[in-house]
C-alpha cells in the first residue's frame, strides 16, 4: 500500500510482517543500548537490559508525573519538583489486542495500562512476553526494555513494556 | 443535511452548499439573511468556511473556522448560538462539513503523541475502555453487539443514511475482530458528509414562522487534567458539560426525552449515557436488554442511527445531530418518529490528548415550542 512520505520520494512500500520480528528480550540485552530510543526523557535502560521509568514529583503537592513535567499541575510552580523512577512492577488496569492497527507496525500487537498504586500513575505501553490469553486485569506486571514491533523498513527503535510476572506455584 | 454516504464524488465546498441551501429552505430565509458564519471541518486546513459561502452565493459577513476533531461541527453551532444570544447578530449559520481523506489512522497516529506513536489509535483506545467495563460490570460482547444492531435498523429507517441494515447480533459478532473485543460493526463507517443550520433570535423565528426549534442550553468542556488515575470506565467530561448543560436548560436528565450520542464505538454509546446521568453507572446492560434505548422504548438513543449507523464525517456529525433532533420535535421522523419527542439532548464529543480523557464534549438541548408560528 503506497504511504504519503514513500510517494514523495517515489517509491511503494510493500507491507510484509516479518515474523522475525517476534520479541527476543535476551538477544536485546546485548544490543538494546546501541539501538536508537523510541523518545528521549522517558526512560533509562542498561546494557544488561534493566532500567527504569523517568518521573518527576511535586513535593509540595505530592503528585507524581509522568512523562516529566516543568511545572506541576495543582500549584503550577517547578520550585518543589524533584526527578525520580519507577523500575518495578504495577499492576494491569486494561489490555487489548490490536488487529487493525498503526501501518508502522507488526499487526496484532497487545497493548494496555499499568498502574502504579503507590505513585499514583497509570502508564500506557504494548504488552509483551506472552499471549493475549494469558492476560488478565490485575494481574501483576514487569516492565522490560525491548524493540518496538515495526516492519521492516521502519528502523529499530527501543521502548518501555510490560510482561506479565509468572505466578509463584505455577509452571 | 446532505445524505452520508462514503467517497463522495463532490468537492468539499459543493457538499457544504448543498447543506447551506437546505438549511435556508427549511428556515425559509435568502442567503443574504445570514450575518455571522461558523464552520466546523477538521482535516481541510485553511478557509473552508470562506470557500463554502463562495459557491453557496454570498460572503463579506464575519466567517470563522472551527476544528475541535469530532465536535467541530456542534461547536461551530455553539458559537452560532452564543453569538446571536448575547444579540451580536439576528441571524448565524453554523456549518459541519468533512470528506474523509485517503488514509484516516487517526490524530493519534503522529511520532509527537506519546500514545499514539505506540500503537494507540482511536478502535484501541476504546477497546481498552470496553474491556475494563466488561471487568466491572459483567458487560458481554452480546450486549456492544446489540448497540450495533440498534442503530443500523434506525439507520435502515434514515433516508440520509446509506448504511442502514436489518442485522442481528450474530453479523456483529462474526464480523472481523479490529480490536479485540470490538469487531467491524463495533466500530463507525467511514462516510462523507455536511450539515448546517440556521440560529435566529426569537423576533427573527417570529418573522420566519415555520418550526424553529428552541435551543435551551449550549456547554462545553475539556479534559480535566488531573493527577492519579483516570476513570476509563465513567466519562467526567460528559458528566461536567451534561450538568452544565442541565444548569441552563433548568432541568434535569429525567426531562429528557431522547439523545443523539456520540456513538463513534458500540462501547463509546454505553459510556456517554451514563456520563448524561440518564442511568446509574453499569445501567446501560439492563437498558439494552430491556430495550429502553430502542426507539420504541422508553428513553431513545440515537434515532438517527448514531455515527455507527450513518458514519462519522467529523465536522458534520455534530450538526447532523441537531438535525436528527429537529426532525424528531417536529414529527418529521416518518418510522423512526419517537412518540411525544418534545425534548432532546445532542451529545458531541472529539479528540484525544494524552493525560486528559479527551479534547471537547458539547451538548445541547433542544425542544420544540409550545406553539409554532404560521
């Protein structure tokens, strides 16, 4: 299917889900910092494939943010706000799977939102590691650093996402 | 307004005029009556308002362009409204007008959206809201397929819509899945379209006679940008702008006869009727099963067919709403005429901003006057 940049330049783009392209945390581990990030000021990630989320906190309101904010939203003031992270595991407030979705990417994917009790945030990312029957809301979930899904073509990007956490007891 | 139908083979500015000369004709006034113009369009960038007065006949009146995504279309009514309310002018035209270009992903689509630049788009965003519902409230995928069902028939029943049809829960449920658990018929067509609409003073409606319809209350909200977790399961932007909007009308949701309701999703029309308070939260399951919101029953939902049963060209829908909502107080609805409508609530909502439940929600109530003049 023709895309408008791809026009310009006089060229088609062929659509082809690369099935390569399924997720390979580990093989990201000792790659994934050299590989381009999907936006900047959002998140840290190591060589060895951890890392955490960037926020930010009002310390005279007691709100925490993310993405990071230049001023807080119930004083409007940037005096009180202090940098912080979250790097461990929220909990899944909705999830869907996505057939019909953006053309940059390898179709279907999962998405949702994991929330953050003690913090207060509720963060958006696509949803890894597993199948969409293995999901469920509430279920308690780790965030992971590793491509986004994209076809070819579309460039290597890292990103923020989340796995479900194996259940103790279970094989 | 002009019949909704996919690729229109009309230019934008033909399509606006054919829904300005209609207007005129039911208000029963010349174009040279008009004396502020507001129109509603999202994806043509630059002077629509200005090119739609040109082929209808008649410009050098004040013309601004409105976008505010899917709500465009009522709120170049708002203004329209308000303008001639605080008695800057007799008579406003407000228009909504869109032809859908080539390939719509959705505003969500953009690299800048933090969401949508990770696969969040419109079908996603609100299969996630229909999930978590089905989680709280038991709702079943039975019951999104019955909304579907509901408004193709009414739309099957609407001469300005071309995708009416007599369908049953099993077409929707076997339709492909989009996003899971919203299938084909969950979700709006694509169409093309324009409406428009008169707004005069009550010395100028005396004057005109015919049946105009007295607009009792015009609110508009944004998002609330707040800190914790937002309510993906209850729309407090619905609720602030309906209780607004009951504020000025003097009135509550019981006074309400039937509503035109953004229904972009089967999800999106449970959601917004609980956020105009006409049910308790989670209510909207007995009232599919009960038929409450059929046409028959005893709160209508979506007469016209919705947005699921006539599209959603974006500036338009909005004014198409109000159309649905005049015809209706006038008895003009043929089948799909509701008995004793007399009071009827159009819901319009659009755009998504990260951090914030969405760009604008606009509502407005209408009824049909005591007496109608000549």
């Amino acid at each position: 299917m023709p895309r408008g940049d791809h026009r310009q330049r006089g060229e088609i783009s062929i659509c082809r889900p690369d099935l390569r392209q399924i997720r390979r945390p580990w093989l990201l581990r000792l790659s994934v910092h050299k590989m381009e990030v999907f936006r900047e000021g959002l998140f840290e990630v190591r060589e060895d494939g951890s890392g955490h989320l960037l926020t930010n906190r009002c310390e005279r309101c007691g709100i925490n943010f993310f993405p990071r904010r230049k001023k807080c939203i119930r004083c409007y003031r940037s005096d009180r706000l202090k940098d912080a992270v979250i790097s461990r595991n929220g909990k899944l407030y909705t999830y869907a799977t996505v057939y019909q979705g953006l053309p940059a990417f390898v179709t279907p994917y999962m998405i949702g939102y994991v929330d953050f009790e003690e913090e207060g945030l509720r963060v958006f990312a696509q949803l890894t590691g597993c199948t969409s029957d293995e999901l469920e809301v509430g279920g308690e979930m780790e965030l992971v650093f590793e491509e986004m899904s994209l076809r070819e073509g579309e460039g290597k990007k890292v990103t923020y996402k989340f796995r479900p956490v194996p259940r103790k007891g279970r094989l | 307004m002009t019949k909704f139908a996919p690729n229109v083979k009309m230019r934008l500015e033909e399509l606006g005029a054919e829904a300005v000369w209609g207007a005129l004709e039911d208000a029963g006034m010349d174009l040279k009556g008009i004396q502020g113009v507001y129109c509603g369009n999202v994806f043509r960038r630059v002077g629509i308002g200005q090119r739609i007065m040109t082929e209808a006949g008649h410009t050098g009146m004040p013309i601004t362009n409105i976008e505010n995504a899917c709500a465009s279309g009522s709120c170049a009514l708002r203004e329209a409204y308000f303008a001639v309310a605080q008695d800057r002018y007799d008579v406003c035209l407000a228009i909504g007008v869109e032809i859908r270009p080539d390939r719509f992903s959705g505003p969500m689509g953009d690299e800048t959206d933090l969401e949508g630049a990770q696969g969040l788009m419109f079908p996603a965003l609100y299969a996630l809201r229909a999930k978590r519902y089905m989680f709280e409230y038991g709702l079943k995928p039975a019951h999104l397929a019955q909304i579907a069902v509901n408004n193709r028939k009414n739309a099957y029943y609407n001469e300005k819509s071309s995708f009416g049809e007599l369908i049953d829960i099993d077409t929707v449920l076997k339709s492909r899945m989009v996003a899971d658990p919203l299938h084909l018929y969950d979700c709006n067509p694509v169409s093309d379209g324009a409406a428009a609409a008169v707004v005069v003073n009550e010395k100028t409606a005396r004057r005109l006679g015919g049946k105009p319809v007295e607009i009792l209350a015009s609110s508009l909200t944004s998002g609330s940008l707040e800190a914790g977790f937002i309510d993906m399961t209850f729309e407090e932007m619905t609720h602030r702008a309906a209780q607004e909007a009951y504020h000025q009308a003097g009135c509550g949701p019981e006074k309400i006869d039937f509503a035109e309701v953004h229904d972009c999703f089967t999800i999106a029309e449970i959601l917004r009727v609980e956020g105009l308070g006409f049910c308790e939260r989670g209510g909207m399951i007995s009232w599919i099963e009960d038929g409450t919101i059929a046409i028959s029953g005893k709160k209508p939902i979506n007469p016209s067919g919705g947005l699921l049963g006539k599209g959603h060209p974006l500036g338009a829908t909005g004014i198409a709403q109000i159309y649905e909502i005049c015809k209706q107080v006038r008895g003009e609805a043929g089948k799909r005429q509701i008995e004793g409508a007399r009071v009827g609530l159009a819901m319009n909502r659009g755009g998504v901003t990260p951090g914030i439940e969405g760009n604008a929600c606009t509502i407005h109530i209408l009824r049909a006057p005591q007496k109608w003049t000549r």
